[in-house]
C-alpha cells in the first residue's frame, strides 16, 4: 500500500510546538544580530582607534567583546542547535526541504561562522598585545566574516518564506531558489535593525564605563548610530513589505490584529526616544536601564516580528510547497517531488499514515474521539494548540458549536476543499471528518463524546456506516 513519509507529531501541550520554536528564534535573533552588528561596530571602531589614535576606543571593544562573549556567543550557541532541535522535531519535512536545498549553503556558513567565533577571541585578548594595524586587520575580517553568516543565512529564510524565482519549481538549481525579490529587501532591513539592537546592548557596556567623558562620548556614539539605523530599518521595512507576494498581504491584512501597524509605530517611536534621550543626557543612562531597554526590544519588537513572519508564509512552512502540517502540496519537478494531496483525497489520513496505531486506521462508535485527537494531532496541532492555552486553541474556534453535524460540515466544506485564506487544503475523508468533529466538540464538553458512542452504536449494528 502506498503510504505517506509522515513523521510523529511532536506534540507540546503548554504553548504548542510552533511556540518553543518562536521563543527559541526569538532569541537566537536578539544574540545573533546583536553580535553580527557589533562585529562591524568593531571593526569600524578598531579602524578609527588606528587611524586617530583613539586607543580608549580598543578597550570599549575589549568590554563589549567580553561582555558578547557571555551574552551573543553562549545564549547563541545554545539557541542555534536549539532552533535546530526544536524545528526538526516540529517541523521535520520543513527542515528537511531546507537540507535538500541548501546543505552547502549551511557548510559554507559555518565556515565563515568559525572564522567569527575564533575572530571574537581574537580581538578581544589581542588588543594591546599585537600591534594596533595587526588588530585592526583581524577585527575587519571578524566584522566581514559575521556578516557573511548573515548574507548566507537570508538567503535560506527568503526561500522558506517564497523561492527566489518561479523557475526553482520546475528547473531547481539552487541560485534560483536562494535569490528572490525578497532576499535584498530583506537583508538591508535586518542590516538595519542588528544595528539598532547592537546599540541598545552596547549600551549596557558603555553605560558602565567609570570615566565620565568617555562613557558619554561612547553612548552618544551609539545613540547616533541607533538613531539612523532604526530610522533606515523603518524606511526599509516597508520596501520588505512591497516585496512581498500577494498572498503574504492577504494575510497580513486578515490575520494581524488592526492594533498590529499602531503598535509597531509606537514600538519604533519608543526606540527612537530612547535613543534621543540616550543623545541629550548621556550621563543618566546606566546598565539597568540599558539593560531593560534590551529585554523591551525582545519583548515587543522581536517577538511580534518573528511572529508576524510565521503567520505570512502560511499555510505553508517551506518553500511553498511544505505545509505547516507537513503534507507536501505541491508538485515541485526541480526537485523530483510530488504532491501528496491526491493521496490524501483518495485514501485520508488513517490509510496513509505510516505511525498511525493499528486500532486508529478505522473509525468506529467507540474510537471516534481517539482517532479524532489522532488527526488533530496530525492535521492541525502544528498550527493549533489542543489546549486553552498557546497557539490558536482549537477549542476556540468553532465558536462554542459542539454539534458533530456542524463541525463535520464545516471540516468537509472549508478544510477539505482548501477553501479557507490561510488553512493548507486538508482533504478528509468522511468518516475522518466525524472523528474529528467528535473530538473537536469533545474538547469543549465531555459528553458530546459519549453521546455520540451511545447513539452511534445501534446504528452501527444495523448495519450503517
Ligand atoms: C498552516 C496552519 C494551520 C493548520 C495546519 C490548521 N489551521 Fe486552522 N487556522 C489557521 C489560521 C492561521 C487561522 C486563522 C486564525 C486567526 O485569525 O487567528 C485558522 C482558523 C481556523 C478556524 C476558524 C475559521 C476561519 O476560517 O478562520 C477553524 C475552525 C480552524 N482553523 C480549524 C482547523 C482544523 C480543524 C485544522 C486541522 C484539521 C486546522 N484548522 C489546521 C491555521 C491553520
């Protein structure tokens, strides 16, 4: 029989899967820019600190270096393999489209992120202990290496958000599919804004230098870089925008809350201000207030960008052609794969599913609720939590109807059909939509389970289906 190369479904009841890959992401994000940008930061510094003769300057960069070493290279380090971890399991085919695409873009990247990882320990021990252009040459190469980690990395979030050009569906090559409309737009943004997150943590560094000219000097340094650099990221955000597919706006302009673009503003402004503030009375600004200014940065501005980016690559996970919930949709001829929705319309998820139990594979009176969860956990978990709690609870959204009828209607209406904006095409068959509905009405109360055995089960032994 043919079956479907699914995997398990890692199933994270708290917040969902799709969460512990965001606050993983999230993170990374804060420590990875931040790092990248200071590299160039520093090599800019070590450059002036020669060129001037400004050695004061080599020993912010000793600070900030170590300070990194702590803060970007170990939270990054852990959040990296992290990231690896958590997607894998989430998203194993996800993952997996990215590999068969990009596994030397990934070795290259590393290459160049050893390169930075040995230039980090480079300049921050060597300052005064080699000769200051010696220096100088090595932080330059330290900022250019970090930012080819960088250039590389884009490339591969372009793709999963849409591949570079419409030809990767059917010729592959992998240049098609890493250069998009997408890629430059998005990489300036992000140039941008890792400067602007650099400033803020530089700040924490050059708010605890003891000598009073030289930590003002320092943090109006960096207030006027966070200055220009939030502004041009404001500016280049919306050149990402006008980069992006038609169906990213649709989304964007169904999904995110109406309080979304207000909220960003006021985001940007409050980043701005503080950076002003930083410009004008450089002298009150210590670690602390640095330091909450960093977690706010996380808090607001990451984590609702990270987000926003998942939601407008929906339904898909990858490429396009991967769906959140796994199943490819999409024949893609470059890569020799295949869609897999004829399967599904043909035989349903309980046929084709290889690690589905035994006792599942055919709905009855009595394993309906069972086999519904089953499918839950398959078909949507990856975008729904299955509790109150996290990502999109699937509880909440048939509005309180617990009615088999209904729900099945609608799971056979919208979903089967792929006729909603931002759910994959979910084919069920019909005995597959009852189970489910029997589960989804169960979630909310009990008894529409065991109502739904007691009055199934005559009807069974009559003979109906
Ligand atoms: C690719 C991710 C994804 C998958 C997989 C998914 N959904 Fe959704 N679903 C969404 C999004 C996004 C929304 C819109 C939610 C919002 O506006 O907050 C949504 C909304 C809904 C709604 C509300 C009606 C609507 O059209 O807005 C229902 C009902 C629903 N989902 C049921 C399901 C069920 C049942 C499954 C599994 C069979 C499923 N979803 C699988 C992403 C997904």
């Amino acid at each position: 029989m043919e079956m479907l190369g699914l995997y398990p479904t890692w199933l994270e009841p708290m917040v969902g899967s799709g969460w512990v890959v965001a606050i993983i992401s999230t993170i990374h994000v804060l420590a990875s820019h931040t790092s990248v940008g200071a590299a160039m930061v520093f090599a800019y510094l070590a450059v002036v600190a020669y060129r001037q003769d400004k050695p004061e300057l080599l020993d912010y960069i000793k600070k900030y270096g170590m300070f990194l070493l702590v803060f970007s290279y170990v939270i990054g380090s852990i959040t990296g393999p992290g990231i690896w971890f958590s997607t894998t399991v989430a998203s194993p085919r996800g993952i997996s489209a990215l590999i068969h695409s990009f596994v030397w873009k990934w070795a290259t990247e590393w290459v160049f992120f050893v390169i930075e990882v040995v230039g980090v320990y480079l300049v921050v021990y060597l300052v005064g202990k080699v000769d200051q252009k010696t220096h100088m040459r090595i932080a330059v190469i330290f900022g250019l290496a970090s930012y080819t980690t960088m250039l590389i990395i884009i490339g591969i979030l372009s793709f999963m958000m849409w591949p570079g050009k419409e030809v990767w569906f059917t010729e592959g090559g992998y240049l098609n599919g890493f250069y998009g409309a997408n890629t430059f737009a998005q990489l300036a943004m992000r140039t941008a804004f890792m400067f602007t997150m650099t400033a803020v943590v530089g700040g924490i560094v050059a708010s605890g230098i003891k000598e009073l000219a030289f930590k003002k000097a320092m943090l109006r340094r960096l207030a006027v870089l966070g200055i220009v650099s939030t502004l041009a990221g404001s500016l280049l955000f919306q050149w990402y925008l006008h980069t992006l597919p038609e169906q990213a706006h649709i989304v964007l302009e169904n999904r995110l809350p109406d309080y979304f673009q207000p909220a960003l503003m006021m985001v940007l402004s409050g980043i701005l201000a503080y950076f002003l503030f930083t410009l004008v009375m450089p002298r009150l600004i210590v670690p602390a207030i640095a330091g909450v200014m960093t977690v706010a940065i996380l808090v607001f501005g990451l984590w609702p960008e990270e987000v926003a980016r998942e939601s407008i690559r929906k339904p898909f996970v990858a490429g396009q052609y991967v769906y959140s919930n796994q199943v490819i949709a999409r024949d893609v001829p470059g890569l020799g794969i295949k869609s897999e929705i004829p399967l599904l319309e043909e035989k349903g998820f309980l046929q084709s599913h290889v690690f589905l139990p035994e006792n599942l594979r055919t709905v009855t009176p009595d394993n309906a609720r069972a086999v519904g969860h089953a499918l839950a956990m398959t078909a949507c978990s990856n975008c729904h939590s299955l509790t109150d709690t996290g990502i999109r609870p699937l509880a909440k959204y048939f509005g309180g109807n617990t009615d088999v009828g209904d729900i099945k209607d609608y799971l056979l209406g919208a979903l089967a059909t792929g006729n909603t904006l931002y759910m994959p095409k979910i084919p069920l068959t019909d005995s597959e939509a009852e189970a489910l509905a029997v589960y989804i009405g169960a979630l909310k109360d009990d008894t529409v389970a065991e109502n739904y055995a007691a009055t199934r089960k005559p009807l069974a032994q009559a003979g109906e289906k």
